[in-house]
C-alpha cells in the first residue's frame, strides 16, 4: 500500500503541470524592486511580513523572474504539503489507508480551489499543518509534554511572519486548552509563556533591529501590524465578500462532512473545528487560495468521513452525495476549463509588451504604470518610481498616499506612462478604480502616444 504514495503524488504533479498555474504579480515585483535598491515598507508599499519576500528576494537572485522556476518552487510545496497531510492523517488515525484516502481527497479538491498558485497562504499551509499536529499530539498525550505545545508556537510563529492572519488560529488552540483542561490551563499553558512565547519575541526583536537600523521601523510597524489590523478593514474597497455561487462551492465543502460532523469524538471535533476558524483566512477579500489551509486540515478526516458515510442514516448519506456531486462538477468544470492554460498574469502578451516596453526605455529612466500589469518592471527590467503601490484603493486612499506618488512623477519625471483604459464598474473596484490625484495628474501632463497591445497604452510628455 505504501507504493501508492508516489503514484498518488504522480497524479497531483500531472494535474498541476496541465492546469493553469497562477504566478500573482507581488511574488516578482517584490523581489524585483528589493533587488534594485527598493526599501521595504517606505518604497515599496507592502501589507506583509518580510519573511516571504525576503526568501523570494534571494531565490530571484539566482533563477530571475520569468515563471518557470516558481512554478517549480510551488509544485514542490504542494507535493511536501501532500507528503505533510498524509504523515498526519497516519498519526493520527493509525491507519495507512486512511492516510492515502486523506491525501488524495486533498489532491484532487485543491486542484479547483486554485491551489497552483503561488501566494502568502500556500507557503503557510505545510507550516500550519505541522503545527496542528504538535498541538495535537500535546492535547492528547496524558503527560501533556511541554516540548509538543512549543514546537506548536514555534511554528505558528514562523507562518505568524509569513501572514499575520494565522493570528486566528493560535487565539483558537488557547480556547481549545482553556476548554480541555480548565483549571489547570495556569500550569499547563500561562506558567509556560516565557518558554513557549520565547522564538517570537527572538525574531521580532531581530527584525526590529534590523529596521531600525535601516530608519525603516515606523513603516515596518505600521504596514507589518498598524494597516492589517487597524486600518485596512475601513479602507474602500478592501473587504471583498464571496459571490453566491462562491458560497455554494464553501457550504458544499461543509457538507460533505456532515457524516463527520454527527460523530461525536475528540479527532473530528478538532479537526472540524480548527477548519472553520481557517476559513476566516479567506476574510476580508475572499478567494478559493485563501482556503487550501483551512482544505489541507479538513483533508486530515477525510477518509474518516468517507468510512462514517456508510453508517449513517438516508438524510446524512443524500446531504452527502448531493455535496459530493456538486463539488464533482466543479472540479471537472476547473480543469477542463484551465486545462493547459497560459501562466496567469504572464501571458504571451505581456511578454511582449516587456520586449516592447524595453526597447523603446533605458535601464536609467523611471517608468510609471497607471492600472496596468505591474510584473511587466521585472520582465522588462525597468525600475517605477518611489514609492511603489499596487493601484489599490486601499493603498491609495490612504492620507497622503497619492500626494506622494504625484510629488515623486514631478521630480523623477518618467518620459512614459504605461496606462490601461479604467473598467467601467463600482467605483473602488480593481480595474474601475480611478485615483483623483494621480488620474488628474496625468491627463494634465501626459498623452497617449501609441497603443502597445490589446488593452495597453504608451502615453509620453505632452
């Protein structure tokens, strides 16, 4: 049986390389500008912890910016993430073929919940996963061994700086202990907290350090801890609710462990339970990847669920197979619809609009995009002015924000404008949103001079 695991790992690995792969535009540009003198947080406008970018900085450094290398790095977190579940699910239920059924669950459901993407929440899921795990094992041991809860933290702490929404989860395991043992959480977890908090305040004193060092503390505390949790949830446009259909797709998932959900145990409970908090991963701007966490968890009971289905009663077993049949034709639409698609957001087109955009600048001079594909500063290897933003409501709307990036146009005075047409739509939304300052700065300053592709304009110097 345990010849399976390279066969099921095969599957996965021919389902990614088949279906479209999603490089998000942050995952270069990051790296991109960090490499070209870009200071984190004051040039370069960004709402994450530095852990990521600084490991995609030095990967960068040594396999460039086009695709192809990350898509490796992604498909090898994937495949360690698939090897993670199926070691915990074997730990769990002592069982390998429960573990296989686990671990193919996941390769085949996180397929349509766009798990071929490079982003913040896939780099976090193998930590998270692991760090379950520890405080499992504590939770359940009867000598509530203090070295299983550290390295619990410990791993928290480590996804904690990669996205700071993993937050939920560690207020989760403390009502989780507080429910186990009562009384006795003062000894079992309070008297521990020098001991288990110790590797967060390390790495945060290191990187308060090295901020300050650089003159960059206030905005590594502002970005890092002040705009996510302050800020960001008043800013327009920031909050993005799930569609209908999207919620039909996340009850669907629900439901089909409704066989779980009515077994009343320890295993299940914690594990349904845990999922649901990792759901809030996916607020305020919801998206299927924002859910692989909360999937790879669920994926841990799932050949449980598979076997208690059989036992159920008609009601339990039709709620089943109704969710069972809908996810089926979601996933079947995903791939057959992305099914040897081009890399998202590095397209033919933008390639060529690089070469293009290259051609016609020198590496000196500064380059402007007004809402259009930012990866095109790494693929064309041209710098944008400081500071750099997302043209994001969230980013822009800020006090000030805007006043900034006007000054930085008059003084650094790029010759060209890389500019794509604003949507019609709401008017904080992505692609409709149009920033007053910037827009009416340049439509006094600047004309379209050529159409580059199909959806981009190069504007020069009036």
């Amino acid at each position: 049986m345990m010849l399976l695991i390279p066969l099921i790992l095969l599957v996965h690995l021919i389902l990614l390389c088949n279906t479209r792969f999603t490089l998000w535009p942050e995952m270069v540009v990051y790296p991109f500008l960090l490499n070209n003198g870009f200071s984190l947080y004051r040039d370069i406008i960004n709402p994450y912890p530095p852990f990521l970018s600084g490991f995609l900085t030095a990967f960068s450094r040594v396999f460039g910016y086009n695709p192809f290398p990350y898509q490796i790095l992604t498909w090898v977190i994937i495949v360690i993430t698939d090897i993670v579940i199926f070691i915990i699910t074997k730990k769990i239920f002592q069982k390998t073929s429960y573990a296989l059924m686990s671990t193919l669950f996941f390769i085949v459901l996180s397929i349509p919940f766009s798990i071929n993407g490079l982003w913040f929440d896939l780099i976090q899921t193998p930590i998270i996963l692991i760090a379950f795990c520890y405080f499992y094992k504590f939770i359940v041991s009867k000598k509530q061994n203090g070295d299983n809860l550290f390295f619990s933290i410990f791993f928290l702490t480590i996804a904690f700086f990669i996205k700071q929404q993993v937050l939920w989860l560690l207020f989760w395991f403390l009502i989780v202990l507080i429910f186990k043992f009562g009384k006795k959480i003062s000894k079992i977890f309070f008297a521990r907290i020098p001991y288990l908090i110790m590797p967060f305040l390390i790495l945060l004193l290191i990187q308060l350090v090295l901020f300050w060092q650089k003159g960059l503390l206030t905005d590594f505390l502002y970005w890092n801890y002040y705009f996510p949790f302050v800020q960001a949830s008043k800013m327009p446009g920031y909050i993005l609710l799930p569609t209908v259909h999207q919620l039909f797709i996340l009850f669907a998932l629900l439901l089909l462990f409704t066989p779980l959900f009515l077994k009343r145990n320890f295993q299940s409970n914690l594990i349904i339970s845990t999922t649901f908090v990792l759901v809030l991963f996916a607020y305020p701007r919801f998206d299927y990847f924002h859910l692989i966490p909360s999937l790879s968890i669920l994926s841990l009971a799932a050949a449980q669920n598979f076997k208690l289905f059989f036992r159920s009663n008609k009601p339990t077993q039709f709620i089943f197979i109704a969710s069972f049949l809908f996810l089926s034709v979601f996933t079947i639409r995903y791939i057959t619809k992305n099914w040897t698609k081009e890399v998202r957001f590095f397209e033919k087109n933008i390639f060529q609009t690089a070469s293009i955009l290259e051609k016609i600048t020198t590496p000196q001079e500064s380059v402007y995009i007004q809402n259009g594909p930012d990866q095109l500063l790494p693929l064309a290897d041209r710098i944008p002015i400081k500071p750099w933003a997302d043209e994001f409501p969230w980013y822009l709307e800020l006090n000030g924000m805007q006043d900034k990036i006007v000054n930085s146009l008059t003084e650094q005075n790029p010759r060209f404008i890389i500019f794509k047409p604003y949507d019609s739509g709401y008017k904080y939304q992505t692609g409709s949103y149009r920033p007053g300052k910037i827009v009416s700065f340049i439509e006094n300053n600047y004309q379209n001079f050529a159409q580059i592709s199909d959806t981009l304009w190069l504007k020069v110097k009036k």
